[in-house]
C-alpha cells in the first residue's frame, strides 16, 4: 500500500485533500487532534469513493505525542512508510499585536509552525531511504505578503515558507521534494467570521476558492509529474497577490 499523511485532516481543506489523494491510489492516514465525528466521517467518503483510510489522533503542536503517535503507527505497519506528508493542520487566533495574548501567540506558532519540525522530522528518514517523498506544506497568502490582524498567524506561515525552501535543497538529492501552497481566501472554517462579499469584491476572481481547487493542486505536486518541482511556494488566490 502506498500511504498519506494529511495533518487535520478532518474537515474543510483537510477533508477535500484527503479525498483527493485516495482517488490517486493513497491509504490516507487522517489525523485530527479533537472532532472525532468529523475525521470519521471523513474516512467514510473516502470508503465511499472506493478509497482507503486511517484515523490518526494527535496533537501536531505536542512533539512526544506526534513522535509516540507517528513510532507506534510505523511499528503496526512494518516494511510500509508514509511517502507523502500534507502538513495542513493550523488555527487562527487573530488580533492586533497591541491587544494579543502571549497563549495566542505561541498557540499559533506551535500549531502551525513548530508542528512541521514534530511531523516532519520522524517521516523524513524512511523517505530518504526509499528515495521518494512529497512533502507538502499548506502556507498562506498571509505568510507572503503579511495581514493586519494576523501577526502570528503571518510569522507562522512565513516561518513554514523559509522551512519549505531550506528543507527542499537539503532532500533533493534523495528524489524528496518539498513545496508549500499558500491558498487566499477558501470556502473553510478558517475564514469564518470574515465578510465574503466585501472580500470577494477585493479579488480579481470575485470569489472565494473551493478546497477541492486547492486539493488538485496539493494531489498535483504529490504526482510523479512534479519530480522537478521542489521549493516551490505556489499561491492560489484568484489573482489577489502575485
């Protein structure tokens, strides 16, 4: 079997990339740290479809949860590795710097940044050694131009972009590429609570983008036809920022 590891791959992009990857032949490992319910209804489209999957819990922000999660699955799984990796788990807690909390603060980094290190770092080794591996980070329009509101989430993102591009030339050699997608403004939780309309009419697209486009694209750099893509951090943003 071939495997994929999508971090909170639960629900709204997390969900659409999961699908995609089991329709291109993956067992999809779905980790999902709370929302049981969700992740196992994510598992159920993917069966569905005609798919495979795994529920996978763990805190990606927590590194000996993530590493005893991550040793335990590969012990159950002898002479298999996950040989592509979507680093997509993240929140938001947005505020102005003046107004933030400090747990706000560190509880964005380590979700959304610190967790490549706790994720990524156990799965590298059995990629190398078979040489072949997707990495695939989800970033941001916020970590390449930066967003008033989102300090932390912006350090985070951008953080992720630098890792994506340092970890890419480290790997290459070894046939493993690392390439982040920075989507805009998608149909998901993330942006609940931000004004669609008003938004939309700031995007030369006018409109907001669906997961499954930025799955395709995610499934796309997981193919074997992106072997010489690597470093790369490709915005999906409906022309909002090139």
């Amino acid at each position: 079997m071939k495997y994929a590891l999508v971090t909170g791959g639960s629900r709204g992009l997390g969900r659409a990339i999961s699908l995609k990857l089991a329709q291109m032949g993956y067992t999809v490992i779905i980790n999902y740290v709370a929302g049981a319910a969700k992740a196992q209804e994510t598992l159920d489209l993917i069966r569905q479809a005609g798919g495979e999957g795994e529920l996978l819990q763990f805190d990606v922000a927590d590194t000996e949860a993530t590493a005893a999660a991550l040793g335990k699955w590969q012990a159950e799984h002898e002479g298999s590795y996950i040989e592509v990796l979507v680093n997509n788990a993240g929140i938001r807690r947005d505020n102005l710097l003046l107004w933030m909390e400090e747990e706000d603060w560190f509880k964005v980094l380590n979700t959304n940044l610190h967790s490549f290190y706790n994720v990524t770092r156990p799965l590298l080794k059995p990629m190398l050694v078979k040489k072949f591996g997707r990495i695939i980070n989800i970033a941001s329009l916020s970590g390449q131009k930066g967003l008033p509101g989102q300090t932390n989430y912006s350090a985070a993102k951008g953080g992720l972009i630098a890792a994506t591009k340092a970890l890419a030339q480290e790997v290459a050699a070894k046939k493993v590429t690392v390439n982040a997608v920075a989507p805009g403004f998608v149909k998901t939780d993330m942006v609940e609570g931000l004004d669609e309309a008003a938004l939309s009419a700031q995007i030369p697209a006018k409109r907001f983008g669906e997961p499954e486009e930025i799955a395709a694209l995610v499934g796309f750099l997981a193919s074997p036809d992106a072997a010489y893509i690597n470093g790369e951090v490709i915005a999906i943003n409906g022309g909002l920022y090139t």
